[in-house]
C-alpha cells in the first residue's frame, strides 16, 4: 500500500508523444467511437501493442455540463490502468457542430473555463492525466483571439490546480499556424509546462515544406515543445500517402517527434487506423507512421 501511494504522488514521466485520438464524447453519440462493436478496452489494449502510450480525449461543453460522466469514466480509469497518459482535448461546445472559437457560440468565458475545471477536478486524481488541449481548432487567423480565452484558462488552471498540469495550445487557422505564439507565452512562470499543437492534413494550408517552415517548422520553438495534435491521410488516395511521406520525413528531420494521429476510426477525410467495421486495422496506415517513431529516416521508394 505504501509503495502504491508513492507512486500515485510521482508525476507520470512521458516519452515521446506517440498517440491517438479516440473521439466520440463531444458527439451525440455521447460515447467513444466503435463502441457499438467493442468496449473501448478492446482498442486500447491492441493500441498498446502496437506502441501508442497516450490517448487523446476530446469532450465538448454540453458534455460536461450535462453531467452524464459514464462514458468518459470508463475510458479514463482504462487508460490509467492500462499505463496510457491521457490528454483532455476541448473539442467544441455544442455536440452537433464546429465552433469558430470556444465562446462564439453562446458560451461565456467564464463558462468555458468553468467547464475546463469542472473536467479537471473530475479527473485530477489521475497521474497519468497530464495535460490538456485548451481549445481544439481556433478558426481564425489572429493570434490575439487566442490570447483572451487561453491566457484566462491557464491562470484560472494554476490558481486551483498549481503546477499540476501541462497546457497544449492550438494555433490559429484551424490549429494550422503556430508562427508567433511562442511570444507570448514565454513570460508564463508554467511555460515549461506549455506545449503548442500543430494539426495538419494534405489538405490544410499548402501541404509542402514551405508551408510548413512558416506555421512550426522555424518559430523559435525547441521541437520538443511542438506535438502535431492532429494529422493523417487517406490510404486509397495516393497524393494523401506520398504526402504523408513527405510530412513525416520533414518532422524526423526537424526532430519533431510527439504526434497524435487522428483517429482509431470513422473519419471521411482525416483517415484512420481501423477500417469502418470498426474491426480491421490498416496496416499500411500504421506501418507507415510507426516510421515515425523509428531512428532511422523514412525512405520513399522510386
């Protein structure tokens, strides 16, 4: 029991981020995706095996203020014992729709922070819960909106749970952009704790090296700082996999390591680990972002 409670008071030590997504909360469904085939222990369980050690959680505000915890109680108790770390991703406000931003949708600031503590307090027990997503996908392309709602959240966070957590902050143009963050957020006495969350797809911004120099690749940030909170490609088109080639080489060179694909499964156009049947895994999608992860660079055939 003693040496139970000690490690309950050490702070989960993460490696190198190699994660997923596993949504569904912040939707109607109100529960994680797949479930209608198998409990979600069935996909983590074969996650670990496959050498992922963080999940992303999204949630939305309905979903905390309804108070209809089960779904998300259960994913979190699995994740701690199965030796995931979890991130909370706030993912959107209503559960039927995209938001511009976290209060452009008749929710106050106050109420989103609300929400932001009500969730932590919920699961602050957790070592392995160690962060969370201040804001899924800002919209816009001013890095000032940003500020009103993130500065808030991270203070409010501190005052009530000091030193506890680690704040992931999405940049601008749909989490594209993270070009001139860094600025302000270096000030922070928790920026050691302050990470910045890149998503891309083929589709978002230009889909080239250039493209990806201006919005993370030379902003000022050691690349341990960055996690690609979001990416992926759809394996029957081939442009979507010669770009994810291209991506994953330019973040092996630029030592960017901590990435979150999304998701295990049941996305149109952001591909996914599993097929629709919520049963069979691509394997050529794992294979090629378990490359990733490996020391060596990724070769592209031809």
């Amino acid at each position: 029991m003693k040496l139970f409670t000690l490690f309950l008071l050490i702070p989960y030590v993460q490696a190198i981020i190699k994660g997923t997504s596993i949504y569904g909360c912040e939707t109607d469904n109100r529960n994680f995706v797949c479930s209608w085939v198998h409990p979600v222990e069935y996909y983590t369980e074969q996650l670990k095996k496959m050498g992922f050690n963080l999940l992303r959680f999204p949630f939305s505000y309905q979903y905390v203020v309804e108070n209809n915890w089960q779904s998300l109680d259960h994913g979190m108790e699995i994740a701690f014992q199965q030796n995931f770390s979890v991130v909370l991703d706030f993912h959107r406000t209503w559960n039927d729709r995209q938001q511009y931003s976290p209060t452009s949708d008749g929710v106050s600031l106050d109420q989103f922070i609300s929400a932001w503590l009500t969730i932590l307090n919920r699961y602050q027990h957790y070592p392995n819960l160690i962060g969370g997503n201040s804001w899924n996908e800002f919209q816009g392309s001013n890095h000032q909106d940003i500020l009103v709602y993130t500065l808030p959240l991270f203070d409010r966070i501190e005052q009530q749970f000091p030193n506890r957590f680690q704040y992931y902050v999405t940049g601008s143009n749909w989490g594209g952009n993270i070009s001139s963050l860094n600025e302000h957020f270096r000030h922070l006495p928790y920026y050691n704790r302050i990470y910045y969350s890149v998503h891309k797809y083929s589709w978002s911004g230009t889909a080239d090296e250039a493209d990806w120099e201006y919005s993370f690749g030379n902003v000022g940030v050691p690349p341990d700082k960055i996690v690609v909170g979001e990416f992926g490609w759809m394996e029957n088109k081939p442009e979507q996999v010669e770009w994810a080639k291209r991506f994953i080489a330019y973040l092996k060179r630029k030592n960017i390591r901590n990435t979150i694909y999304w998701t295990i499964a049941h996305s149109v156009d952001t591909g996914n680990l599993y097929q629709d049947d919520c049963q069979i895994i691509k394997w050529d999608n794992y294979l090629l972002l378990r490359t990733l992860w490996e020391d060596r660079r990724y070769l592209r055939k031809g």
